[in-house]
C-alpha cells in the first residue's frame, strides 16, 4: 500500500511538473498579422538587420528547409517573418520597438501570414474558396503554400501559439487590392469578428491596428485607400488607424522602403504600447486634426525689438477658451537652422497636437510663442543658411529673447511672469538654443527642453557650471533625439554629464529615429504635458528611454531642417 502510494505521489508530481512545462506565460505577448505584400515585407533584407534580440520570436507558419524553421515552431524573429523567401515589412520593425520598450521579462511573439496582391476576401473563411478559384496563377503558389487557406493556418498557429503566451492584439495592412471600395470596412469586421470567435478572444483585450497604404506625400498608388483605413474605427470600435504619412516609399509608389517600413512599424508598437499603458508613447493620430473639439488660435505678432533695431514677427498660439480673466504660464518654441516663425506650423502643426490634448485632458492650459531664431535684420531664411553672420544671429537671439520678446508677451497677453511659469524648447539648431538659453537663464526658466540638439549646443560643463544650482531650480529638463541621427552625440553628451552630477531629467532615445518632423513633434507632445505641473521621479521613469549600453547607433541620417 506503501509502494502504491509513493508511486502515485511520484506520477502526480512528474504530471504536475510537465503540466507546468507547458503552462501559459503572461508575459509573453503575442501578435498575429495579416494582409497583402507590405505585410509581408517587400524591402530587402540587409545584413544589420538580421540581428535581433531573442525576447522577439516568431512563429513559422510555413515549414522552410533552407532556414531549418518547421511550422508552428517558435524562433528568434530574424526576417524573413512571413514565408521562406519574403522581404523586410512593418512586422519586423513593430516587434524590435516592442522589446525595445517593453520591461526585459517580456517577450514579444509574431505569427504573420500574409499574401501578395490579395483582396481582403482571402481571409473571409467563408467565402475564400470562391476568391481563390479566381486569383491568379502566380498568387495561387502562395496561397498553397498555407493549404489553401491562408485564413485557417492563421487560426490554427494562433491556437498553437496560445499555449505559449497570450494574444494581444491583431495587426493588419491590406487595402491596396481593395482600393476605392467603400465596404471593405464591413469585410475587415467579419474577418476580425471570425478570428475573434475561432480563438475565444475579447474585442476589448484585442484590438485591431490597421496601417496606412503608401501615401500621398510618397506618390502612393492606392493612396486614396487611406481615407478609408482610416474610417474603420467607425465600424469596429476597437480598430485603431496607423497613418503612412511620411513612411517612404521603396521605388513603386506601392511598397515601402525599409526606412518606411521601419517608421510604420514604429507607430504601429507606439499605438500598441500605448494601448497596453506602458511607457510614454505617441498615439497614432496624436497630429491628426479632429472633429468636434475645441481648437485654438494662431495670431501673428510684430514686435520692436531693440536688440536687432527692426520690428520682428512670431507666431503666438493661444489654446481653446483663452480668455483675458485667467493668467497662463508661456512655452517658447524654436525652430531649426533652415526655418523661420513658421516652420513648426508648416512641418509639425502643433496647433493640432496641443488641440487633441486639450480635448484629452493631457495638458495645462499655455500659450505658445514660436519666434524667429534668427536675429538680423533680414532674418529670412535665404542664401547661405550656414554664413557666419548668420550663425552668429541664432547666439543673438538670446538677447532679442530676454530683453524684447518675453517683455513683449508678457505686456500684450495675459501670462503669469515668473520663471516656475516659462519654457523653452526647440528642435535642431533651436534645440541648441533652448539648451543654451534656458540653462544660461534660470532665473528666466524652469522648464528646459532640447529635441535633436545641434553643434551650436554648449558644452555641459558651460551649459551646467554649478550642477546644486541646476538641481535646486530645474523643473524639468528633456533631452530627445533619434538613435540614427548623427547628431546625437551632443544629446548623449550632456545626458552623460547629468547623470555623472545626478540631475534628474528626461532622456529620450526614439528607436529609428532620423532628424525629422517625427521626433520633433513627438518631442513636443510628450514634454508639453509634462509642464507646469509637478514632475515626479515616476513620471521621468515613464518618460525616459535610455537605449541599453554598449548598443551600437543606426546609419547617420541627416535632412537639415
């Protein structure tokens, strides 16, 4: 009896340890993907990027000998991601900006099926038998490839996959195949409703992201498309539009680059991570205007400036309601070499991301001055941008600054005057000066913020001589800048110096990051709703990202603004 007993003992104990073998782990994401060739990748597959970090795994959903990867099994996600010959696509670069955000006990799995030049009724498994008895010849190989039904081998790895970890979302790109058609966000619905219900899925835990075709700005195609991608929402509440614009094209005006892809792929895992609440991300419509918000105002402003002895003009926006009863604190907002007053409105339009986060309540009411730089008499932004005596007027421009603009504001607006309650910030050449001119005047300026600062940057030790000062009176400085930019040695520079003098501030590294728009406006929402309110070391926690040591920046990317 004895015996009996020890051997049933030892049985529950060898079922229970192979039960907990293959138990399902929390803490591994997985995402399922599907469309037509941008999903499945058309970039070429370039030797940087076959290293990738083992937290991000893939799913072969197809056996593939010369790689040794059989379906179903689970791998390090070295592209190609889709079948055994694909390219590069959105997928990729989604799950490295995952783990690249995500806390290091998470990993991040992608299971992708995805067939070039197909309609979206491939995936209908209901009627995909008809679909495929008309596809053409070329595309029938591929759809083979899954046993005839693409649909069904995405199903049956999900389900494979969900002994492994936990289904979060469901990533989408098609809608080239389908251009024009008004009903194709009915069709998208029955597919995810379909996929929902095979794998015992919530809507509410699985949201659906759907990318933008190649855009307008690229010469897109189908670029019409976009308009309705992005209408789908309105059919499927838990539907989310990842815009295209900007993303470049690869030569076809139908298929992304790898730098486009890479950019859509990143604001496909910001929406994500966002969506999952963790660490500060941009949503992907955060500089899309919207209907039924309040909106705030742009006026032009002349004022004489004694310092360059002419008047001079900036723009002033002021947000919804602003109203003469009430004080507002000042953010001042600086372009780059190559701008004027104007460039942010032309490439950024802060006026629609401090709009929707007014609307979402993200944000203190301020007013924002966007100046000229450039402090000369013919301050346009002509000729040799790079002359001295025009160099000279952006070092300039702190006087013109301190003596005729703020004074200028502060009489003609309603604004609170004292430095708890005035920013500074500016992309580029203006990032330098923000740097410069905030940390030379704290008496001026609490609030301090410089996006892919340039060469103009002092150095930290001139920027920051009595670090117990700057600690005593900061109440925020941000540093962000693009991993692939080249200047980014002069951000990591003086985030070195901070952290050696142990002054807390935001250093913000954005993965694929180039010197463009996208990092600047970026740079604006999230440090905009950090100011004029308390700043905790939670919140420099949930802003910060600070890439791991030793790894190795992109390829320099430079466009001067």
């Amino acid at each position: 009896m004895k015996t009996l007993f020890s051997k049933w003992i030892i049985l529950a104990g060898i079922l229970f340890f192979s039960i907990n073998l293959t138990a399902q782990d929390k803490n591994f994401y997985i995402f399922l993907s599907f469309g037509q060739s941008n999903m499945e990748g058309a970039a070429r597959i370039e030797p940087q990027y076959k290293s990738v970090n083992e937290r991000f795994r893939m799913m072969a959903a197809v056996d593939c000998p010369d790689t040794d990867r059989k379906m179903g099994n689970w791998y390090t996600a070295v592209p190609p991601l889709v079948r055994c010959y694909t390219g590069l696509g959105p997928s990729d670069f989604f799950g490295r900006t995952l783990v690249e955000y995500l806390p290091a006990n998470i990993k991040v799995g992608i299971i992708n099926v995805a067939i070039g030049g197909c309609k979206i009724e491939l995936f209908d498994k209901d009627n995909y038998q008809t679909y495929t008895a008309t596809a053409p010849f070329w595309m029938k190989g591929m759809i083979d490839a899954y046993d005839g039904n693409p649909y069904k081998r995405l199903v049956d790895m999900a389900k494979l996959a969900q002994r492994d970890g936990v289904i979060k979302g469901i990533l989408l790109h098609q809608g080239e195949s389908n251009t024009g058609e008004v009903t194709w966000p009915s069709k998208v619905q029955k597919v995810y409703e379909n996929i929902l219900s095979d794998l015992n899925l919530k809507a509410s835990e699985v949201p659906l992201l759907a990318g933008g075709v190649v855009p307008a700005d690229q010469n897109g195609k189908c670029a019409v498309m976009n308009e309705i991608i992005a209408k789908l929402p309105e059919t499927i509440p838990t539907a989310h539009f990842i815009p295209s614009d900007g993303c470049l094209q690869g030569g076809d005006s139908l298929h992304f680059s790898a730098k486009g892809y890479e950019m859509l792929g990143y604001r496909y895992a910001s929406e994500m991570l966002s969506l999952m609440g963790y660490k500060a991300v941009v949503p992907a419509n955060f500089d899309k205007p919207r209907t039924g918000i309040a909106f705030g105002k742009i006026d032009t402003i002349r004022y004489k400036s004694k310092t360059v002895g002419a008047k001079r003009k900036a723009l002033v926006y002021t947000p919804p309601g602003y109203t003469k009863k009430k004080k507002y604190p000042v953010l001042y907002l600086l372009h780059g070499i190559g701008g004027d007053e104007k460039e942010w409105l032309r490439g950024g339009q802060p006026q629609v991301i401090l709009d929707n986060l007014y609307a979402d309540g993200k944000i203190q009411d301020m007013i924002v001055v966007m100046p000229n730089g450039r402090a000369m008499r013919d301050d346009r932004a002509v000729g040799d941008i790079m002359a001295p005596d025009k160099v000279k007027a952006f070092a300039d421009f702190e006087k013109d600054l301190l003596n005729d603009l703020i004074p200028f504001v502060e009489k003609k607006y309603s604004v609170l005057k004292n430095r708890e309650n005035r920013a500074i910030a500016g992309l580029s050449m203006g990032g330098g000066q923000s740097l410069n001119f905030g940390l030379g005047n704290l008496d001026k300026f609490a609030w301090v913020g410089g996006f892919s600062s340039a060469p103009n940057t002092k150095t930290p030790q001139e920027l920051i001589p009595n670090p117990d000062e700057a600690r005593k009176m900061l109440k925020l400085l941000w540093i962000s800048c693009g991993d692939k930019d080249w200047l980014i040695p002069f951000s990591k520079r003086t985030h070195d110096y901070l952290i050696e003098n142990n002054i807390e501030h935001v250093y913000r590294v954005i993965p694929g990051g180039i010197h463009d728009f996208n990092v600047w406006k970026e740079g604006l929402y999230n440090y905009s709703q950090l100011l004029f309110k308390p700043v905790t070391p939670e919140l420099i926690k949930k802003y910060q990202n600070i890439p791991p040591e030793g790894k190795p920046l992109g390829q320099p990317q430079f466009s001067r603004p």
